[in-house]
C-alpha cells in the first residue's frame, strides 16, 4: 500500500546557462519576450547542469523527502536517459516498480536554456511520454490513498480509467495537467474535474481552458470550481489563489533569487498536496507549497532544492498570506 502514487512524464534534462542568452520585446509574441540567439553564431555556455525532471518525477520526489511511501507510473526507454530516471527516482527512495521500460524507445529528453533572471526556454523531446497508454495502468497494483496526475499527453480515455479506479477505491485524486489535456477544452474535462480534489493551474492555462482571457482569477474560478474541488492558480512570483467553495486564499512569495524557474510548478502542487495529506491547514500547506518551489528555484534542476523536512513555524509565519 503506498501512500502516493504519481503518474506523468518522465525526462532527462540538460540545463544550460549563459549570460548570452538575451531577453528581447517581440511584436510577433504581442510584445512578450522571446530568448533571443544570433544565427550562426557560437554561443559560450557559462553553466552545465544534468538532471531529471517531468512532473510524476519531481512531484514524486517531493512526496518522499516528505516521508510519503510514493511510487510512480511512467514511461522511459531502454536507453542511458531512461536508466538515469530509474536512478535518481531510486536515490529519493521512491518505488519505481511501476514504471514501463519500452524496448526500442527513446526516453524524453529536455535542453532547457536557462537566462540570467532565471526564465528560460525549453527545448523537448518527448520520445515514450507522449505515448502514454492505458495498458500503463495495472490496477491491481494502484494501492494508494492519493493519485497525482500531471500531463498525459491528451490521452482522454487514460484519465477516465484513472479516476474510474480511484473512485472505485476512494482514492483521492490531485491533477495537475499539461498542455495536452488543456488545449481539450473546459467542456471536455469536466468529467474528470467532478471526481477530482486538488486541481492545480497556472493562470497562463486558466486562461486557455477557459476560453477567457482576463487576469481577474475570480473570474476564472467561477468558471473552474467544482463541488468538492480545490482549485490553485498559481501567478509567477505574484503568488498563488486558492478557491474551496466560497472561501478564498492567495500566497504571496519572499522574493528569492532565482537561478531556474523549473520545476517551481511541480514543487508547489506536490508541497501543498502533500501538507493536506498530512492534515495540515490550507494556511500552512500554502505556505509550505511555497518554500518548497522557493527552494527549488534557487537551484539548477527541478529536484536539486526540494525540502527534506517540513519547515518550522518561523519559516512558515515569514511567506506572506491573506485569506480565511
């Protein structure tokens, strides 16, 4: 019986860093930056960092630094990559007897160009993640109390089995998604949204499942909350919004240098999922939400800075919060 199980991607990621990479307004972006290169041109890299990433991995490893008996469902390649995930997922001490090792495939891979305030562009190659497949799903080896899903590729039919499973069994169901099943549409994921207890976005994917482009996250959360839902929109360094029912939340953050935003997202659902699993208040879990993606951007790699123990109360009093 295990605690959590997490269910996503799995990637091995190169992070490059260099104060070449230059921030550039584009009016074909609307005035958004882009990262900006010279053509042709040979670029000095001032920083290397290999590491493993994918939301079920990361979230994953949160979940056992904090004293959760985790495992996870995800798909590698038989190749250096893939055995490098098992690896690290193994130092965490998470099980990874459920993961599916394809013969022939190539596990997902990421070039993450990383600019001096810390933003950056991703390069990625999905490879076996993107072909995620109901047969990844063995049931009777899903005992858990908690699910976490993160981004299945779109894969519709996988979710309705997922969240079959897990009302069958009581589990309860945390889903932060990627741009597969977002870009389905409000409509269509209203099915899995009614079974579903934390329900993670940022307001950037707000925005695009709910066809509104407003920045008011009131707004979004009339159009998003379920009965029973927890719902996080998550705004950068502007904090994160928290809607149960009526009541309302937002974290602000403490303004921490950051050395790559990666993985900030995943450090944050995971913290914040599993302070509620341990019984924690929504004061408090937002806030450990927050230290854990706070620590994680200070480092190279969506795993390097994640929080081995929970903070204290000191730490927790210092991020600010308003709310119920």
């Amino acid at each position: 019986m295990f605690d959590v199980i997490t269910i996503g991607a799995a990637t091995r990621d190169v992070f490059l860093a260099s104060k070449a990479f230059l921030l550039v307004p584009l009016p074909e972006l609307g005035g958004n930056l882009a990262e900006c290169l010279a053509l042709g041109s040979k670029i000095d890299i001032d920083d290397i960092h290999f590491s493993t990433g994918g939301g079920a991995t990361n979230a994953a490893a949160t979940f056992s630094k904090l004293g959760f008996k985790t495992s996870i469902i995800t798909r590698v390649g038989d190749d250096e990559p893939g055995r490098a995930v098992i690896a690290e997922l193994a130092s965490f001490k998470v099980d990874t007897s459920l993961i599916k090792t394809i013969k022939g495939g190539y596990t997902a891979y990421s070039t993450l160009l990383t600019a001096p305030n810390g933003e950056r562009t991703i390069l990625v190659y999905r490879g076996v993640s993107a072909e995620h497949s109901e047969s990844d799903l063995a049931e009777r080896k899903m005992k858990t109390r908690l699910i976490y899903a993160t981004s299945l590729g779109g894969n519709m039919e996988m979710l309705v089995r997922l969240v079959r499973h897990a009302k069958q069994e009581n589990i309860i169901v945390a889903w932060n998604p990627g741009h597969g099943e977002i870009k389905l549409g409000l409509r269509a994921l209203d099915p899995i949204l009614r079974h579903v207890t934390y329900f993670m976005l940022n307001l950037e994917e707000a925005q695009e499942l709910t066809k509104v482009q407003t920045t008011d996250v009131h707004e979004l959360a009339k159009l998003l909350l379920r009965p029973n839902l927890t719902l996080l929109i998550s705004d950068g360094v502007r904090g994160t919004h928290a809607f149960e029912g009526d009541k309302y939340w937002h974290v602000g953050t403490r303004n921490i240098k950051s050395v790559s935003q990666t993985g900030a997202g995943d450090a944050f659902g995971s913290a914040f999922v599993a302070a509620r699993l341990q019984g924690r208040d929504m004061a408090d879990s937002l806030r450990i939400g927050t230290a854990n993606a706070e620590s994680v951007i200070s480092h190279f790699g969506a795993k390097s800075g994640l929080l081995s123990a929970w903070p204290t109360a000191k730490t927790l009093l210092s991020i600010p919060l308003t709310g119920e």
